[in-house]
C-alpha cells in the first residue's frame, strides 16, 4: 500500500548502490555472547534458522526494503498484504509469495496475524502503524516498522506501549531509522553529548528538496472524490501521512533531538501549502523549538522549486560545532575537532543494518528494543512542531500531549 516512505519518486537503487541527493530526495551494539532462550520466545528463535516473514504494505519502500530482507540471507517471504490487488501481486511475483499468501483491503494484514509467520515489516501508510504493530504484537510477531511510527499523540503512546509489551512478551520490536546506525553519526553524537562542543547553545535542523508526490497529484486531479485513489495518494493527505514533517522531515528533527537526548519545551512555527494544489499536506515548514536549558533549535524544511537539497542537522556550542548531512559528510570543528567522513549511501546502508541488527536480535534473543523510546519522542516532536505551525502560535509540550489530538483517515468506500 505504501508506495515510498521519504519520497514517492525515489528511483528504487540496489542495496550499495550510491544514490545523489538529487536522486534520493527529488524521487525524495553487537550484542554479547548468546543467550539463553526461553520456550515463549517466536519460532526461529534459534541462530541458525530463517525468520520467516510477511510484509504489510507492498508499494515501492515495502518492495525495496523486502528484497533487502531476501538478500540477507536470514529470512524467508513467506505472505504479503496490501489493500490493492495490483501491488500485492506485483510484490509477490518479485519476491516469490505464493497467490493463496497474498492478502488484500484494509483488514488483509490480519491474515498474516493469523498465519505461522514469526515477524512482521510494516510498511503501510503511517496512519496504520499504531493499530498494525499492536495487533503484531498481540498476535505474538517480531515488528520491523517503518518511520514515522504514527500520525498523532495517541497513535505515538500506543507504538510505545506496543513496545513494552514486545519486551515483556520477548519479542523484537525495532523503528527504522538510518542515521542512527552510521558509525559517523554514532560518534559524532557521542563526542558532542560528553563535551567535545562545549555547552550546546543552538542548532538548525533542515529538510530540503524540490518538488515531490507528483504523481499522486495527478491520481487526485484525475479522479476526484475517488476512496482508492485517496488511499493511493495518502502522501498527500494529512491523517494517513501525518503531513510532512511528520512523514518525512523527521529525519532531520530525530537527529536534533538524539544529539540533546531530550524533547521540546515549546515550539512556534508557521508554514503553508505554497505551491502544490493536490490534498491538504503542507510543502514548507518553518519552526522554532525550545529545548530543556533554553537551547533553540531552528527548523525549515520545502518540497518545492528547484536548487538546494539537503538533510542536515548542526549544532553550534561554546567550544565547536557539530555538522551532520544526510548525503554528505558528518564532523565536528572547533576546538577537538573530529574529522568523521563521508556518508556514500546512508538510505541503503541504514536499511540493510537495521535489517541485520533485527535478526541479530531476535536470533540471540535480545528484547531490550531500544529503538522505540527515541523513535517515539522523535514523532511527538514533530507532531509539537506541525501543531504550532498549523495553529500559527506557540505550544507547549505538555499543552500537546495532554490535547492528544486525535487525526481522523477518512476511509469511507474502502473495502475491509
């Protein structure tokens, strides 16, 4: 059902390949010795098994990411669901999953629930993740989830406490996210946080990029009122995306907010539908958010025009700077300076180690899952950002939490 989770017109490269900026963004620790496993834990549990798999959303991220899961070598496709028949089959013959494990309308996931598979991807519109991961995890299924995990506060609190229950269930529960896997970021992030830029003063987070969902806008100008196109564009709509700064921009605000290891205060923002006609999603977002210890973190982002693009967060201290790009390079300068380097494919790379990171942890039987609380915090952050821009005025975190702003999916004329 998801077509392509940062950008819908992303060429989709082979795993290593190296993509541009323009590519990416235009088209948009080891664990220690074994461990015992008890008998509750999923079937293939054992490290020399494959973790079977099915896979819930089959548009061009689902596809991508599913044949970075095949070539892993540990995993084995066994179902998929989409709500439409044409991705599903599309999926299936790529990745070989039989007619009878193919699933379709909005309740087809369940089927997979229901079936013998140990693990779940979840790689559906966003504003299913919350229900879709639950359920998962009810339903005793590891969960490899795409980013961002949810559209609204609640949606956030029921992926966190999903994860908890993951922990207490002993099953994996991992968010994927990128940038927390290189090796630049990972040192980079540590130095600034033990002192190496002094006391942390502001920063700049940005989100840069022309136009995208082109197509989609076409699907909806060309079939107004239409329930599937709806769902087929659902980049373009608020509730299913989240918007994006939500959906996409969160690369950005999640490295801000991991640098400082902490939420928003407050947050004041405005934005706008600048240049895109089709559906209610906003193509630029301008915010300023305050950090715990007064640190202000300005924020931008586009998905217009032409020029410029980049993923980039910086963080300016007393004693140096921290330089991070999504497409470039990651260092720090100042005062202990560290050189870091240059990041050739980090869409790929991230994947294909999120990809192995979540067999490690299942196979070694390691249910900690710490990539739920900062993916969480990460998506309440924008959702603190999108409410002060949508409202034009300021808001508090607390005052956002405590709302717990509920978006609502239109899905009238869809089948279940």
């Amino acid at each position: 059902m998801r077509d392509d989770a940062d950008s819908p017109n992303r060429p989709q490269q082979p795993a290593g390949s190296t993509a541009s900026r323009r590519e990416f963004l235009a088209a948009a620790a080891a664990i220690g010795g074994p461990l015992l496993v008890s008998p509750r834990e999923a079937r293939g549990s054992q490290a020399s098994s494959r973790l079977t798999l099915g896979c819930i959303g089959c548009g061009g991220r689902g596809t991508w990411i599913a044949d970075l899961f095949q070539k892993h070598g540990g995993y084995e496709i066994r179902a998929a669901a989409d709500y439409f028949q044409d991705k599903v089959d599309a999926f299936g013959e790529k990745l070989g999953v039989p007619v009878d494990r193919r699933h379709t309308g909005l309740d087809g996931y369940r089927q997979i629930l229901d079936s013998d598979v140990d693990a779940v991807v979840i790689e559906s519109p966003p504003f299913f993740h919350p229900s879709q991961a639950r359920d998962a995890v009810e339903a005793g299924k590891h969960v490899y989830l795409a980013k961002p995990v949810a559209v609204d506060v609640p949606g956030c609190r029921t992926v966190e406490e999903s994860g908890r229950r993951a922990t207490e269930k002993g099953q994996c529960f991992l968010v994927d996210f990128q940038t927390r896997t290189d090796a630049f970021y990972r040192e980079a992030v540590k130095r600034a946080q033990y002192g190496d830029i002094g006391r942390i003063v502001c920063g700049e987070a940005t989100y840069i990029c022309g136009p995208t969902w082109g197509e989609q806008a076409q699907w909806l100008e060309e079939n107004p009122g239409d329930p599937e196109m709806r769902l087929r564009a659902w980049g373009l709509d608020r509730a299913l995306s989240g918007d994006v700064i939500t959906e996409q921009n969160i690369h950005a605000l999640d490295v801000a907010s991991w640098v400082l290891d902490a939420a928003p205060v407050k947050a004041a923002g405005t934005g706008g539908q600048k240049a895109r006609a089709a559906g209610n999603c906003w193509d630029t977002f301008s915010v300023s958010f305050t950090f715990p210890e007064d640190v202000l973190v300005t924020f931008c982002s586009k998905q217009l025009g032409a020029g410029w693009d980049d993923i980039c967060c910086r963080m300016y201290g007393t004693d140096g700077t921290l330089d991070t790009h999504y497409f470039g390079e990651v260092s720090i300068r100042g005062r202990l300076p560290y050189k870091g380097g240059k990041i050739p494919n980090l869409y790929g790379a991230g994947a294909e180690a999120n990809v192995a990171d979540f067999h490690e942890a299942v196979t070694r039987g390691d249910w900690s899952n710490p990539t739920v609380a900062p993916s969480v915090r990460s998506n309440l952050t924008t959702i603190v950002g999108r409410t002060a821009a949508w409202r034009g005025a300021e808001v508090t975190w607390d005052e956002v939490m405590n709302a717990s702003e509920v978006l609502e999916a239109d899905l009238s004329g869809l089948r279940s």
